[in-house]
C-alpha cells in the first residue's frame, strides 16, 4: 500500500511544480494585461493546451478513463464557477499586494480544503491535520496584516484568501470527480472557466492587450493551470482532497522563492516568521498518518483501476491484464491498512 501511494505523491509534487511558478509570472503578466483578462486566459491556455493533448494521446489511453455522466454535472457546475472567481480573486489580489506575499498565502488553501472536506464531505482530520490548519491559518493572518499598530488588514491579503476558500470548496468539489478523465476534466474546468472570466473581462473593460503578452499568458495558463490541475486530479484519486492539498503546499514556497528572485526584494520579518509557521504546518499535514479497522460497504462504480490494489477483486472473463475503465461492483469487505480518503475509503469515523 505504501509503494502504491508513492505514485499519487509524486504526482501532487508535480502538480504543485507546475503551479508555483503561477504567482511571480502572472505578476509580470499583470504589467501588460488587465486581471480578470489574465485570469481567463490562464484558464483558456488550460482547456485548449489540455484538448491538443488529449487529441495527441493514443485512443487506447483515452478508452483507459472513465469519462463523465450528470450524476457529475452539480459538482463540475460548481467547480467551473468557482475556479471563474478565484483566479479573478487572485489576480486582483496581486496588484496590491507582493507576489511572494501572494504565493505563501495561498498555503491557507490547504486550510480551506481541509475543513470544506470535514464539514460538507465528512472526511477524516486528525490531529496533526488541525495542527496544521491552526499553523496555516496564524501564518496566513501575519501576512494579511499590513498595520500591526492599527491592526489593519492588506486588502490585497484578504482578496488572496478569498481566493484560496474558492479553490478549498472547489478542490472538495474536483475530488468528487477525481475517479474520471482527469484530461477531460481538465478540458471543462479550462474552456468553462475562461470563458467565464473572458465575460468578466469584458465587462470590466481596461486597456488593450498586446499579442506577446497574450500568449505568454496563454502558455503559463497551460503549464500552470492545465498540467497543474491535471496531476492534482490523479493524485486525489488515492490521496483525498485534504492530504492532496498538504503535499501540494510547497508550490506556496516554491513560488515565494521564485518572486524573491526574480523581484529582487527583501523578505521583512513577518514574512520570514510567516515562512517558518508555514513549513511547519505543511509538514504536519503532508506527515499524517491513518490507519485502522474499516468497512467497505458493497458499491459499484465506473473509474480506471487494476487488480493488484487490494480493492478490485471482481473477475473477467478472459482475465485482464493492467488498468482498465469498466463498471465494476466492489463487494463487501473488511480490513486493516493505512489509507487515505480517497473514493473508495469514505467511511465515517
């Protein structure tokens, strides 16, 4: 079990790779392009980057998936609307504030996608999951406050926070689907969002837009957004919303550390303080261990899986050979093995 886990962690690592170099560059971006136009296209270079690849991929790799159907529709309705306000948020939040500031807050979505997790989807926080949260959060108020005399808040601070509780309810929102075609996935969540935010852009108005900066914007959507979210989605498969988001906690470094360079700007005391309680916190989230007695009640489902991990015993006749996509009924079953929240392991506790 801890060898199969390995995989979904490496994938979240990538994921969060590819997303920490989101904050800085969208930084530089913002100088020729204005926010809620940015924030379309970073998603719009997403859904078309991730539709030229899904018609790149070999046919056999596309029937490997399981694809959507509308007992899915409330939950990518929801996670198209609010990946069409968070980056808007974001990129708001980003002409007033640091880009360093800007990537360390954006931890508090592990914060955010924790509790959304327990309180509407019930999954399990242990101890050193809250330890986390509460670590998260005092750090994420450090940074948000621009006054310690007055006790005044950075607005642009709290548009980043905003932004970080849209991504926590659309993370829950994502690992519902998280058993289907991550690359179609993808694809809605991209061209559905972006042009959400184009409407929002156009409305707004602002200053013209030249083609270099368009496309830049478009590749870093791809790379950020698209490649992003598409590992994020193989790694919640195992790992559940919550412990996904922890080990994607050092894209925040990751794009801390990139702005500093590149802005060339001296961290101040609280932002070190921040950092440290940050590194903390995502340690004791991406360090939570669950393990016990549980009940797999019998269920059917559709998602692609294999018969080496423990969980699909059904039989086929002929016998297949590695990952496939069928309906398949999981009969009842009870043992003991760590374990995430993952689709097949959401007893209550």
């Amino acid at each position: 079990m801890k060898h199969q886990n390995r995989l979904p962690i490496i994938y979240a690592v990538l994921a969060a790779i590819c997303y920490g170099i989101s904050a800085p560059m969208a930084k530089l971006l913002l100088r020729g392009l204005p926010p809620a136009l940015l924030a379309a296209l970073l998603y719009l270079g997403a859904g078309f980057g991730m539709s030229i690849v899904s018609l790149l991929r070999k046919k056999d790799a596309r029937a490997g998936e399981a694809r959507m159907t509308r007992r899915e529709l409330p939950y990518a309705a929801a996670m198209v609307a609010l990946d069409i306000a968070a980056p808007v948020l974001l990129m708001f939040g980003l002409l007033s504030t640091s880009p360093e500031t800007a990537s360390l807050l954006n931890n508090f979505e592990i914060a955010a996608t924790s509790v959304v997790a327990l309180v509407l989807f019930k999954e399990a926080v242990g101890r050193r999951m809250w330890l986390a949260i509460g670590a998260i959060t005092v750090a994420s108020a450090v940074l948000s406050v621009e006054n310690l005399g007055t006790l005044s808040f950075s607005p642009g601070a709290i548009l980043v926070l905003l932004a970080c509780v849209c991504w926590g309810l659309e993370n829950n929102c994502t690992s519902r689907l998280s058993l289907k075609n991550p690359v179609q996935i993808v694809i809605i969540k991209g061209i559905g969002s972006g042009l959400g935010a184009l409407l929002i852009a156009v409305f707004a108005g602002g200053r013209a837009a030249g083609l270099a900066y368009i496309f830049a914007a478009l590749a870093l959507g791809f790379a950020s957004y698209g490649l992003s979210v598409y590992f994020y989605i193989l790694a919640q498969r195992k790992l559940g919303a919550a412990r996904t988001s922890a080990f994607y906690a050092i894209a925040p470094f990751l794009g801390a550390g990139i702005s500093l360079a590149v802005f060339r700007e001296k961290p101040a005391l609280p932002f070190v303080a921040a950092f440290i309680v940050m590194i903390f916190g995502a340690y004791l989230a991406a360090s939570e261990k669950h393990e016990h007695p549980h009940l797999h009640a019998e269920t059917e489902h559709e998602h692609r899986h294999s018969h080496t991990d423990g969980h699909h015993s059904h039989k086929h006749e002929p016998p297949v050979a590695g990952e496939h996509s069928h309906a398949h009924i999981h009969s009842s079953l009870t043992h003991t093995h760590e374990h995430t929240p993952d689709a097949h392991h959401t007893h209550t506790h």
